[in-house]
C-alpha cells in the first residue's frame, strides 16, 4: 500500500475494504473489552491548521488506545510560522516520530510534507480533501447495511473537501453515487473528472436535491460554508436553502435510510434539528467509528 494517506484515489479497493473491515473488528474488540497494544512504544506527532474537535481526539485516543504516545502541535507554535520550509520541517519531525497526521488548508502541504518525509503522512483534512472521515462513514455505511452494493449513496450541498473524498472512494470501490450540489458549488473539476474517468459505477452530478434523494439509502451532508470560508457564510445561506435536510426532504428517500453528518453540524442550515437527531441518523456512531478506523490506518501505515 502507498506508504502515505493523502488522498483515497491512490489505493485499491481491497486496500480500502481491508482497513474498513480491521477498524469493523477492532470496534467489536473495544466492545468486548479486548486491547490490542500494537503500537507500544510509538509515537504520533500530530500538526493541525485548523480547529478539530473529533479527529485530533479521535486520533489521539486510537493511539493511546493501541499502546503509543502523541505529541500534537499547531502550526503556529511550530517554526513553520517563522518561514521554516516544510521539507526541513518533514525531515526532522521523521527522525523523532512513526508518524505525521496533518490538518491544514492547502493539499499542496501535506504532498510536500509526505514528498520529504521518511514516516507516513495522513491527511486529517485539507481544504481539497477528508479521506480519513470517508472512510469512517463508509465504514459507518457498512456496519448499517451491510455491504455497499447495491445503494443508492447521495452527497447533498457543496461540493467540498468531503464531496471530493465521497467521489475518489465512489470510484476505488466501485459504487455509483448521486451528487447534489448548487451550481456553482460543484466537486473540484479534476477531482471529479479523474474518478468517473475511472469508475466502474456511475458518479453522477445534480443540481436538483429533489430528484438525488428519491429513493436514497444512504444520505450525506456537511456544513455548507467549510473552515476557510467563514466570509461566505450569509451568502451561502441563500443559496443552499433547498439543500436542507428536513423532514420533507428525508420523506423521499427509502423508508430505511441512514442519515450521514460528518459533524460538527449548523441545525436549521444543512439539516435540521429533528433529522439529526431522529432514528435515521447515525452521526453521532460515524463519529465514534473515526476513533476504530484512526486505529485502523495507524495500525496499518506505521511499520
Ligand atoms: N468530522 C470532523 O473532522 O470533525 P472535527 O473538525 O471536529 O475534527
Ligand atoms: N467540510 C468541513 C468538514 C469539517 C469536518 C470543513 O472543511 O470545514
């Protein structure tokens, strides 16, 4: 397997599916009260731009949980601030640490640090991508219905770092998905390019919430204004509105469908407070399942 975790498009789906299927059984093992401390001795160093409440805890708590040590620091307290380059910054933090997970705003950041790195670098989020989170809901997905084949998996409102992750894992594993966005507010254009040029299963965009519900198994949203575009949020406002994931909205998909939010959520913007908090919802298990799946990929990416 690529020895970094940037973005979902450059694995396999057996590559995938193996860390869904691991952070499956290490859940049932939590619940059973079994520990596995294969990371003893190991450490994390963890280097966040933006705020985060569930992935640096969930992080952090997957390598408590496997046996090892984290060290988290923000950019600003790191000499990045002063103009250190990322690649002297890359190198030295691969001589104390097994690993780098890595929240920020440009994907150009992570690459560059994953290019001079000896350890692998995971991508907890840039302005492009989520990939550790899409993971967490597809194993969300999996652990309510099943298995993927065979639904019908909407993304509904912007085409953001999300969305971009939905799509690159809609084409590795092989899963039509519907899109919804307002236009204007599509997938990054390559992004989306790139993965239906590769898909076995439709990757089809929409603009017409409506007609991408019906009949959906599998529902998804994110805030309509992501970290960095706080300036945008009235304007979005507006323009989302028909996006909301209200009761009516729900009321057309199947009748068994599940309710994705990766989380934080604005209730009254992209959903309301009665469909995230109803029995369709399962935000708050996908939020749990980032701890099971962190566990996962550090299990699996530090040698
Ligand atoms: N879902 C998610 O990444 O949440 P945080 O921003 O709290 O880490
Ligand atoms: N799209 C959101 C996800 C937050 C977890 C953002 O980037 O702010």
């Amino acid at each position: 397997m690529t020895s970094h975790l940037i973005a979902l498009k450059d694995f396999s789906k057996p590559q995938l599916a193996s860390l869904v299927d691991r952070a499956l059984a290490l859940k049932k093992d939590a619940l059973a009260g079994r520990r596995h401390l294969n990371l003893a001795g190991r450490t994390i160093s963890m280097l966040f731009d933006k705020p985060s409440t569930r992935t640096r805890v969930s992080f952090e708590a997957a390598m408590y949980g496997l046996g090892g040590q984290v060290i988290h620091m923000t950019s600003r307290e790191s000499q990045l601030t002063r103009g250190e380059p990322l690649k002297d910054t890359a190198r030295v933090l691969a001589r104390y640490v097994d690993a780098i997970v890595v929240r920020t705003f440009g994907q150009y950041v992570v690459e560059e640090l994953a290019r001079y790195s000896k350890v692998p670098v995971i991508n907890a989020l840039t302005d492009l991508y989520h990939p550790c989170q899409v993971l967490s809901d597809i194993m969300t997905v999996v652990e309510n219905k099943g298995e993927l084949e065979g639904l019908k998996i909407v993304w509904l409102g912007d085409g953001n770092n999300m969305a971009n992750s939905w799509v690159e894992a809609a084409s590795v594993f092989g899963f039509p998905l519907t899109l919804a966005c307002p236009e204007g507010y599509e997938p990054d254009a390559d992004v989306l390019q790139q993965a239906q040029a590769s898909a076995e299963k439709p990757i089809v965009l929409l603009h017409d919430p409506v007609e991408a519900v019906r009949d959906a198994d599998v529902l998804n949203v994110d805030v309509w204004a992501s970290m960095g575009q706080e300036d945008e949020q009235n304007k979005r406002l507006d323009i989302f509105q028909s996006f909301q994931l209200n009761t009516d909205l729900l009321g057309m998909a199947d009748n068994n469908a599940i309710v994705l939010h990766c989380l934080p959520a604005h209730r009254g913007e992209e959903i309301t407070d009665e469909v995230l908090e109803g029995p369709q919802s399962v935000a708050f298990d996908q939020a749990e399942n980032k701890m099971h799946i962190h566990k996962a990929i550090l299990e699996h990416f530090i040698k």
